[in-house]
DNA sequence: AAAAAAT
C-alpha cells in the first residue's frame, strides 16, 4: 500500500516502504552534484517548484510523465507532476480543492476587509502610490524575453480572477507583475528580483491560479490520502507564510483552486488534513515541508536568489527570464535614515527617550507602529518587558516563542494594541506591516543586507518611513556599507561614521563586495562572467525590453534590495 | 555569533 502523508501522521511505522515494498529513504543530492542524465526534467514557477509525490514511481507503469498536458503552451511547465494519467477519470474537472472539497463552503476572504479598513481608515491594499513605481527602471535579461503588458485588460487571466483582482482593489499592474505575468503566462521560466510590497506575491500567484484554472484535462493520480500541489511557494518564516496564504487565498477567491499552507509550531494534524482535501498551491516553510516529504518520500526544491541560490536555480530553471525591477523606497529617497552614536549602556533609555519624542510631537500619532530590532532572542525579551515596565506598550516575536505567541504579538501590533513590537530577524523579511512608521534599529546586524531587509519593513508601498539605527564600537564592521548605503540614498551621514567608514577600510578587507552594483536589487549571474569563465555569453543585453540608458541613478555598489 | 526552519 502506498504510503500517504496522513498515514504517516498516524503511524510513523509506514516510513521504511513505497508503494513497490522498497526501502526508499534515500538523502537529497543538490542538483549540481546529480548525474543529470539520470534526472528527469524539473519544471519551475516563478516562486518554486516541487515534484509531485513519490518521484520514484515515474517510469512505472501507471506514469505517463510528460504527455500531451505537461507541455500544454498556455501553462508551459507549470502543471509539472501532473502528467500521469488515471484512465479517464476528469480528477481535476470539478474543482474545488483538487476536487476532493466540494460541499464546503468557501470562506470569503475579503470580509474582513471593510472592518480593517474602518478602523484604520484606509484599505490595507490601495496603499501603493503609483506615482511613485512610474519612473521605477526595468531590466530583463535572456532570450525572446515576451514583452510587457499595461493593464490587467491585456492579459487574459479569466472572469474570476479579474473580479478578484477588482476586490483587491489593484487598479493597475504594478512593474513586476506587468513584466513577470506574461513571462509567466509564455510558459517560461522566469528568475525575478523586485522589492516586497512592490506586489510580487500576485505577479507569481497570478499565472499559477490562471494556469491551474486552464489546466482542465491534467489528471493527478487520485490515491486516497495523498496530496498532490501543482506549485509550491517557499518561504523563510511562519508569519511570511501565512501572509502569502492569506493574499494566495484572496486572488483564488472562488476559482476552485485551493491553497493550503504548512508550518512549524502548529499542529501537523491539522494541515495534513487540509492538505488530504486536497490541494493545488502549497505554501510552505522549509522545515514543516521537509516533514512532510520525507512522510511521503517526496524530494524537493526551493528558489531565493543571492548568486549561490541562483546558481543552484539555474539548475534548473531552463532558458529562463532574468528580471530585475528597481527600488521602490526601500533603503532610497522614501526612507528617512538616521544614525546615532549610542554606547550599548545607554540604548535603553535612548530608545525610550525617542519613543517618548515620537508620542509627544505625534510622528506615530495613533496610526504609526514602531518596528524595534535587537540581536538576540534573549534580547528581546528584556527589552519588551523593560519598555513594558515603563508604560511603552510593546510586545515581542522571535523564534523561542510559540508560534501563538508569534501570531499573537504580530496580531496586536498591526492592530496597534502594542504599537511597539520588538523583533529579532524574523521580522526582518518580506512581512507587510502597513503602517510601520518607524524601523529602530537597537541591535544593528552585521550584515548591510540584512539593514536593508529591516528598514524596509518600512517606507513600503511609496510611502515615506524613517529608520534609525544605533551605532557603537562593536558595529565597526557595518561602518562603511552603512555610510555608502545612506550616501548612495542621498541622506546625512554624520562626520564621525565616515571617519570610522574611512578606518575601517584601511586595513581591513574590502567587506562591500558588491562590485558591480546598481540601483537595480539584483543582477542576472549570467552576465557576471565568473560561473562562465568570462564567456559572457549573454553580455550586451540580448533581448531587453527594460529602459534603456536609465543606468547611472543614484545607486552604485553595496546596495542590495529585500530579496524576499 | 545569531537567527530562522521539524518534533
């Protein structure tokens, strides 16, 4: 009997054998150090991609990979692990949760949108100033690259769909889902770097809900129990997680497509059995994930872009589309930097000497949040409870609390309960926290990345934020990524952080190993010459339809955008 | 060195 996710949740005695009574434990092998010729072919979605249960079964006798609806043009490669073919029965032609869900009554996921949106009074998702994505450069790199559209109207994404973007409230395609969405609906793969916020979650979850949608012939193998995700969407924490399930589940708002999410700290049972009713779009932390694959022996894949990741994508990504979209706000001209010089006894009370400015001349006034970064868990921690202590209601998220805790205090803090939260990095990335007026950075981190990821927890959406980070002795190794960052943004860098930027380049190693920067987040690797050996084979810009001679801006190197 | 991500 073949081994379901579900029944591994119930007996963890089903693990040592597949369908066929073989022991099928074997270990992941990255795909650079795989026999490629042994491997089959390995489709992607803009986000991820990941095989369909039980790979070993491929060239048995119920599989036909590939067929006529793996190469389907309208979805490309997207329906990947859906080739197999069950002997006519129509599994996905009753949609509705892989068409297990019919009967349960779909929640309507923009209900509570008009509540949130009188107590803050503003919609959480008209909050992009398009004024300020106009002017926003472009750049794709690769071959046929397909061109890029203006309006929702030019792109056939289907009634449902179109209606839910209405409900959404997005008017126009922001410049990532104008260039991804037709890269993506042209069946190519597509490797795309644009900031959070700057509305990436719908440019990938668009053309793979339209796809599923379309994709009415392909069948997945109906084994009781067992799910089968046409795409996967990865991400480094919980709470992005469910983020990203809660926007996936707006846009698939009575498309029959069904997205489920998977995560740690909350009980396997539950999701197992949201996944049994079946599933289409899985989103998933990599922990729970693995979980989860190894109870059905699955193998996996994941896809982030600094140059190793997209080395290791490039694996399998095939021809694809590189995409880079420019900065919007983030570590630019929407955020308002500061440093200030504080010895590490006195942040405390610095802090609360800020916090107290900000209530008085109403900066924050009662919508604005104050996102505070420390280090350390342990940090955090003493640091809630002090500013608790001292009537600055705070509350606290890192990664020793539960995961109730965690939604807890992110809850209170969006609602503004505790317009104070206290974070270590898993706050860093990707979370859209609209109203976070300030970024503090208590702790800051040793990586210029990782401040760019933080403050641009703020500023988000064309709006304007402020971020101001505490520098002492122990930041030396940040001086002078962080002056050029904040040069290169064009704000005041105080006289005494470029002496010690102008030190710490002395002796030291170079540490701003951006060479080759540019006001874009990322850059194609391809084009960097090193993984081809100066075989720059795709040098001079082939195929573009990015903004041509709009380089030279503001930005030169160190400068890194979220690539979340 | 720390944080995150599985139990």
């Amino acid at each position: 009997m073949r081994t379901s996710w579900a029944d591994s949740a119930d007996n963890s005695a089903t693990r040592s054998s597949n369908s066929h009574g073989q022991s099928n434990r074997a270990a992941y092998v990255p795909p650079h150090l795989r026999n490629r010729q042994s491997e089959p072919p390995v489709p992607s979605n803009s986000a991820a991609a990941m095989p369909a249960n039980d790979r070993s079964n491929y060239g048995g006798p119920t599989a036909s990979y590939g067929g006529s609806s793996f190469n389907k043009p309208d979805l490309g490669r997207q329906g990947y692990g859906s080739g197999f073919q069950t002997g006519g029965g129509a599994w996905n032609s009753n949609r509705g949760g892989g068409g297990r869900d019919r009967g349960r009554r779909e929640v309507n996921p923009f209900e509570n949108d008009d509540a949130s949106d009188q107590s803050f009074g503003e919609a959480e998702n008209t909050g992009i100033n398009f004024d300020a994505y106009d002017d926003i450069p472009v750049e794709t790199s690769g071959e046929n690259v397909p061109p890029p559209v203006n309006t929702f109207a030019e792109i056939d994404l289907g009634d449902t769909l179109n209606q839910n973007i209405k409900r959404c409230k997005y008017v126009k395609p922001t410049p990532v889902q104008r260039y991804a969405i037709p890269i993506s609906l042209a069946g190519r793969d597509l490797m795309a770097c644009a900031q959070t916020g700057s509305g990436k979650t719908a440019a990938f979850c668009f053309p793979i809900i339209s796809g599923i949608m379309r994709e009415t012939y392909v069948q997945r193998p109906r084994v009781a129990r067992t799910a089968y995700p046409l795409a996967l969407i990865l991400s480094p924490t919980r709470e992005l997680s469910c983020q990203i399930h809660d926007e996936a589940k707006k846009f698939s708002y009575q498309t029959g497509v069904k997205v489920v999410v998977a995560y740690g700290g909350a009980p396997i049972n539950q999701q197992l059995r949201e996944l049994e009713r079946g599933v289409d779009i899985l989103v998933a932390t990599p922990g729970r994930l693995v979980d989860l694959l190894e109870r059905a022996r699955t193998l996996l894949f994941s896809a982030t872009f600094p140059k190793e990741i997209q080395r290791l994508a490039s694996d399998f990504l095939s021809s694809y589309v590189f995409l880079a979209v420019g900065r919007v706000g983030s570590s630019t001209d929407l955020i308002a930097q500061r440093v200030e010089y504080v010895l590490e006894s006195d942040k405390r009370s610095h802090l609360m000497d800020l916090l107290h400015a900000q209530r008085e001349t109403g900066i924050d006034g009662k919508q604005g949040l104050t996102l505070v970064f420390v280090e350390t868990k342990k940090g955090a921690d003493a640091l809630e409870h002090c500013l608790c202590v001292n009537g600055f209601p705070a509350t606290s998220i890192h990664g020793d609390r539960t995961q109730q805790e965690r939604e807890l205090a992110l809850r209170s803090f969006k609602s503004g309960n505790t317009p104070i939260l206290v974070a270590t990095d898993v706050a860093a990335r990707g979370l859209d926290i609209p109203r976070v007026a300030h970024v503090v950075n208590f702790d800051l981190p040793n990586d210029i990345d990782d401040y760019v990821h933080r403050i641009g927890r703020t500023g988000r959406a064309g709006k304007m934020g402020l971020a101001t980070a505490f520098f002492n002795e122990s930041n030396l190794s940040l001086a002078k990524p962080l002056a050029d960052l904040m040069q290169e943004a064009n704000q005041e860098v105080p006289a005494w952080l470029t002496r010690y930027a102008a030190k710490a380049s002395y002796g030291g190693g170079n540490r701003n190993r951006r060479a080759g920067g540019s006001r874009f987040g990322g850059r194609d690797f391809r084009r960097e010459g090193s993984f081809n050996k100066g075989a720059d084979y795709y040098g001079g810009g082939t195929g573009g339809h990015g903004v041509p001679g709009s380089y030279g801006g503001g930005y030169s190197q160190g400068v890194t955008s979220a690539w979340d």
